[in-house]
C-alpha cells in the first residue's frame, strides 16, 4: 500500500504524521461535534488535543514507536473515524425520515394516519437513554436513568 492509500483512509481528516523521541503521532482535524475518548484503548493509545476551534478540533494521536503500536493506532483512528462518520449518517437519515413523515402527516386524513403501522422488531421495551453523572462527577453516556442497587430504601409512612 503506498503513503497516499495509507493518508486517505483518513480523508477529509488528515493533518499531519510525526515522531518525536519514541512516539509516533497522527494530527487529525476533527468536527467538535465528533466523539474519540472512550473509544481507543487508553493503554495503547494517548490523545491530545492541540487546538479547539469553533467548528474542528486538531487532535494528536500517538502512541510507542513500534510496527505493532502503530498499527494498532491506524486501526483505532479508522474505527473511532467510522463511528463518528456512521453517527453523522444516521443523524442524516433521521432527519431526513423525520421530514418525510411530517409532510405525510400533513398531506392525510386523521383516519389515515391512524392506520400507519411501523413494523419495527424490537425484544426489549424502549427504555430512553441519559447521560448519567457519576458520583466522581465524570458522565457515562448511554447509561440509563435508573441503575440497580442492593440497597434497602427507607420506611415511608404506611
């Protein structure tokens, strides 16, 4: 695979490769909107961002200058790069559906909307999602709103 290939897996992204003493280091230019930590292995790879702007940050990935380091980033940056991307898609699309259904619900009859049915397979009931704050003040995205516990609540007034 030639330097050119191997840039453009990270199309529309790619600012620079470096090295500097024993890490190596891929600066991607990055939406502020897109998400990365949480999603590389923190023992293998390090992030740093280098500037914030008002629409992209500059993000350094980087880890030990070895083959197998720095293949293992590669496939990292490609895969947090494809979340995001696949994200911003079905962000896309839901809007897109979303717009669709208006004008439907527009252009019919009451008894017609009525009689839509959205065959959707599901084998969980819809729980909605929330950030949660945990109690070291860092959020857990996704988690939902209520978690177990083995703890016993208080005697209220019977």
């Amino acid at each position: 695979m030639t330097l050119y290939d191997n840039i453009k897996k990270f199309e529309g992204c790619f600012f620079g490769i470096r090295k500097h003493e024993d890490y190596f280091i891929l600066d991607l230019n990055i939406p502020n909107h897109w998400t990365y930590e949480g999603l590389v292995d923190k023992e293998k790879v390090a992030t740093k961002v280098n500037k914030n702007e008002s629409s992209y940050m500059l993000v350094s990935f980087y880890c030990l200058d070895t083959s197998e380091n720095v293949k293992f980033l590669e496939e990292e940056v490609v895969r947090v790069l494809k979340i995001n991307k696949d994200e911003e898609e079905k962000n896309r699309l839901l809007q897109e559906k979303q717009k669709e259904l208006e004008i439907l619900f527009q252009s019919k009859k009451l008894e017609e909307l009525k009689s839509i049915n959205f065959n959707i397979p599901t084998s969980e009931p819809f729980k909605p999602k929330f950030d949660k704050i945990s109690e070291n003040g860092t959020t857990n995205k996704g988690a939902s709103v209520a978690q177990p516990t083995t703890k016993q609540g208080t005697k209220g007034d019977k």
